[in-house]
C-alpha cells in the first residue's frame, strides 16, 4: 500500500511541475485519524484523473454536417460515453451522465454577444485517440436567450473506430462539482474522502481535495436532495492539510456549506433572508452576517439542482470579530429536538418552548456550567403558558437593563418581523451569544436557516407581529432602557432605506428574474417538481410587501410613536 501511495504521490507531484495550480491539492483537518491509504490517497487519485488536469483535447470549431455524416457512416456508434469530462480554462464543466450533458458556465452579464470559450474534453478511462468537435452552431444565438431557455447544444467525440453524441448547456450560475470516493452511497455524517471543483465567471477554477459530509437536522434529512459539509484540503511538504480557499470571491476557508433548502421549492426564502440581513448589518457590527452564493451542482456526475454555497459558522473567531474574548465567552444555538445531534445540548421546552445546543465554550468549562451563563437570558424568555415561574416586572427590567445591548435586541426583533421569519427562528435556528462584561454576560442573537421566510405566523389566520421573542417585547412594553424610541428609530431608518415597499418588490423581483435568466430553475423544478418551469415568486413578493404595512400598523398600535418616550 505504501508503494502505491508513493507512486500516486509521484505522479501528482509531476502533474505540479506540468500543471499550476496544483498546489490545490488535499489536507488532513477533520478526521487526522485516518491513515494515507483512507483519505489522502483517495483524494490525490480523484484529483490525479480529474478534468482540471486530464481535459486535454482541444473541442474543433464547428463541424460541416456533411463530415459528421461521413464520420458515422465509418464508424460504429459507442454504447458508452467517449468522454468523461470537460474544461472550460480552468473552470471544470458540470456532468449528468444520464443525459450525457455538459454544463458550462458564462455568467449573468453575457447579453447577447459569447464570452470567449477555451473548451477541452477528457477521453473516457480506456478510449484513445478522442477528437470532439461542434455540431450546433451555439454562436448563432444570443448568449442571454441560450442561458435562459437552457438550449442543449450537440457536439460529436469519436475516435478510428466509434463515435458519440453529447450535449453542452451554458448556465448563469458558477458549478459545483463534488466526486466522493467510493460514491455517494458512503456518505454519512462522518466525513469522507472526496474532491470539490467550483467554476465561475470571473473567478478563477478550484480543483481541490476535500472531506465532505451530509448536513441538516430535522424533517430535511427525509428529502432526497442533501445538503453537504465540505472540507477543502491540500498537499505540501509538510503533509496534509486543510486548505483556506476564497471561493466565488468569498473570504477564504477552508470549510464550507452546501445548502439544500429542499423544503423550500421557491429556492429562494433562505437567500432573501441573508440578504435582508447582509443589508441590515451593512456596517459590519451584526454576529454572523454570513456570504453566500447561488450555485448548481453536480455530485458524481448527476445534476442535483440549485444550491447555496455558503461560509460555515466558526464561533470563536465569531466572538473576536465581534470584539470578546473566546477564553471567556460562549455560544450556543437554539433548537428543536429532532435536530439534535453530538453536540451538548440542554432540554429547556417547560420554561422557554426549546432546546439549546452549546457551540462554544472556553476551554476547561465544562457543558453544565457553560449552559449555567445563559440562565438570565432563559429566565427573560420564559414562555407566558409555561408551568415556570416567570420573573416579575421588576426583576426583568432589572435584568434585561443589564443583559441586554438594547440597539441589538430591536435589531433582532424587527428584522424577524420585517423577514417574515413567523416560528422557525425563535424556537429553532436561533444563535445566543454571552459576551462578558464585568461580573456578568451581555447576551446577543442572530438568525439561522431562514427556509421559512416570508410565511405568516404559524396557526394564525392573519398576519401579525411575532411575538414569540418574550423578552423584546416585554422590553418594549416595559421601555426598558428607552427601548420604544429605539426600536421606532430602527424601523423608521430600515422603512426609509432598505424596506421600503419598492425597496422589498425589487429584491424580490430581482432574485426571481436571476433564476429565471440563469436558465437555472428550469432544470431545478424538472429535476424536483416534475416539470420545467421557470421561477414564479409572485406569492413571497405579494407577501414582502403586504407584511411590511402589517408591521406598520401593530408596532403603532402595540407601542403607538411618542409613547414611553
């Protein structure tokens, strides 16, 4: 075994001399138990044989008709596929094997002149001699219409003695392509030796080794579209190693998610929410203002759909981005408990509706103790039909004026009214942060997994506020710490700026025609929903808007302006 790792070594290692940038290559990180022979050689051979260094067959201009027709009239036609993958450049083109088609990405800006191609196609394993060249003339059309409708372009691989069609689509959106060692039947929820290639306009190729994992809690895991943890790793001198990438012009990680949102078939509720909340915190002072992208996918050659691409959470960097201090402080995550998993985890339903996850701590405190620093924030969320004592006025006033970043809190609030976010993030998918001040924490929130967006409030007929979230409103109700003239300074700052009623139309529209201009939700709802359609986001846009007049008039009536002030 040893050998045979050093001989893949060997030849990756030549491929480096040949080939930049194949100082991508693999790292250890997650998992340093497994040995060479169970991670890194799996992924130097999927690296070894992928398209990014095995594409070397230059696709030839367009074919005359008359010499296709005289190349299958002497030759015989494959059973199998000729080629096994494609390059654009650098950029790795996305595979669906049962359709034997291509996809290819140009952007969202091509109107309707081609950007220039570079394509170059891989012989499959056993297939020698490949020529590939065009049988449709894709330059006839305008690049935006051929996106959008998702138009299959044919070319023709052959060889001396057979010959084969396939097809090539060009998307708007970048491509992810992910190959599992040992296929998709491996994974779990431990990670697995694998390779990621992400492909974008204006961004250079990434090829690299990677850990991948499934993902998602919960009544998620039942859809048959998963979601993925991905682990980016490289080869250096010193060994394996994870490997920090800056992915579609993300800050570099080495550690990133691939979200399904399956339960959500608009595909959009999640992205709007982050971008409502990317826009919020456009100062940057908001925990987790989290950067994603849209991308479709490909997992072992098969088209799996629209998916975010998106940085993972990493709490202690988190806490000192946000200026406290790890050694001190903590974090954990409100959820339901279908969606625990090993991670400590603290059953409060009787006193707030919900359980809670610990996701940091500092070192040497133990799980019981660290949950012991929330006790304030648990005792000023106690639910009104709780059999729980709940704190008097006074005492939560007392509390909350101490616990309590007021600006935050009615941050918080109001931005899970505006999201229409009307159950999921206050008993689920909620994050807690306990920063130290002094002799006790100040505690902070943030939202998560906003595939519920935009929905009234569960088991309501009519919309409304949210109220679930005891202690702003009791903050309101109380004015603890002037938290009327707060919150109204907020709203009417975000009503003038980002929500206003054309402002929300507009992002909501804009996101809708995005999908439709990619080309993209045609080949989600016919992989999914049983038919291609473009994207109809008529509902949420309806919703955004009307919900934003709601808000308006239960924040003057509950706390009318001037009141408390």
């Amino acid at each position: 075994m040893k050998k045979k790792l050093l001989g893949t070594l060997v030849l990756v290692l030549a491929l480096v001399a040949a080939m930049a940038p194949l100082s991508l290559l693999l790292s250890r990180g997650a998992q340093d138990a497994l040995d060479a022979a169970e991670s890194v050689e799996p992924m130097l051979d999927l690296l070894a044989g992928s398209p990014t260094y095995c594409a070397n067959v230059p696709v030839a201009p367009l074919m005359a008709l008359e010499d296709a027709w005289a190349i299958e009239d002497t030759r015989r036609e494959s059973d199998a596929p000729l080629v096994a993958g494609m390059r654009n450049g650098d950029q790795e083109l996305g595979y669906d094997a049962a359709s034997q088609t291509f996809y290819c990405t140009v952007g969202m800006e091509t109107g309707e002149t081609w950007p220039e191609l570079a394509l170059f196609a891989q012989a499959e394993s056993g297939v020698s001699g490949l020529n590939i060249a065009w049988i449709d003339d894709y330059a006839y059309d305008y690049a935006h219409d051929a996106v959008r409708s998702g138009y299959r372009y044919e070319l023709l691989a052959y060889t001396d003695t057979a010959y084969a069609y396939v097809g090539l689509v060009f998307t708007g959106l970048p491509l992810v392509v992910l190959e599992v060692a040992g296929g998709t039947d491996v994974l779990g929820e431990e990670y697995t030796p694998a390779r990621m290639a992400v492909s974008g306009a204006g961004h250079a190729g990434i090829n690299s080794g990677a850990m991948v994992h499934l993902r998602g809690g919960g009544f998620v895991k039942e859809y048959p579209k998963l979601s993925f943890r991905v682990e980016l790793h490289t080869l250096s001198s010193t060994g394996d190693k994870k490997n920090d990438l800056g992915v579609l012009g993300m800050p570099a990680d080495s550690d990133w998610l691939l979200i399904a949102n399956a339960a959500d078939s608009s595909c959009a509720r999640n992205e709007l929410g982050w971008s409502i909340w990317r826009d919020w915190n456009a100062d940057g002072n908001g925990f987790m203002i989290q950067q994603t992208r849209m991308v479709e996918v490909f997992v072992q050659d098969e088209y799996v759909g629209i998916y975010q691409l998106m940085q993972r959470i990493r709490p202690a960097e988190e806490i000192a981005r946000m200026g406290g201090n790890p050694n001190t402080d903590l974090c954990a995550r409100v959820i339901k408990d279908v969606n625990i998993e090993d991670k400590p985890v603290i059953d409060l339903m009787e006193r707030v509706n919900f359980w809670a996850e610990l996701r940091h701590a500092p070192q040497g405190m133990s799980a019981e103790r660290a949950f012991a620093q929330f006790e304030p924030y648990w005792q000023m969320n106690v639910q009104p039909f709780s059999s729980a004592p709940r704190l008097s006025d006074e005492e939560f006033s007392s509390i909350a004026a101490q616990c309590t970043d007021v600006e935050e809190m009615m941050d918080f609030f109001l931005f899970l009214q505006a999201a229409g976010l009307g159950y999921d993030n206050w008993f689920n998918n909620v994050y807690m942060w306990a920063l130290r001040d002094g002799d006790h924490y100040v505690y902070h929130l943030s939202p998560w997994d906003m595939d519920m967006a935009f929905t009234k409030m569960l088991g309501f007929e009519q919309d409304t506020l949210n109220l679930y979230p005891q202690q702003a409103w009791r903050m309101l109700d109380l004015d603890v710490n002037g938290s009327r003239e707060t919150m109204r300074a907020i709203w009417n700052e975000k009503r003038s700026t980002i929500l206003t009623d054309d402002a929300m139309y507009q992002r909501v529209d804009d996101f809708e025609q995005m999908l439709n201009a990619s080309g993209a939700y045609l080949r989600e709802s016919e992989k999914w929903y049983g038919g291609a359609v473009e994207a109809n986001l008529s509902e949420i846009r309806a919703f955004a808007v009307s919900h934003l007049s709601t808000i308006d008039l239960e924040l003057e009536r509950m706390w009318p302006q001037g009141e408390g002030q």
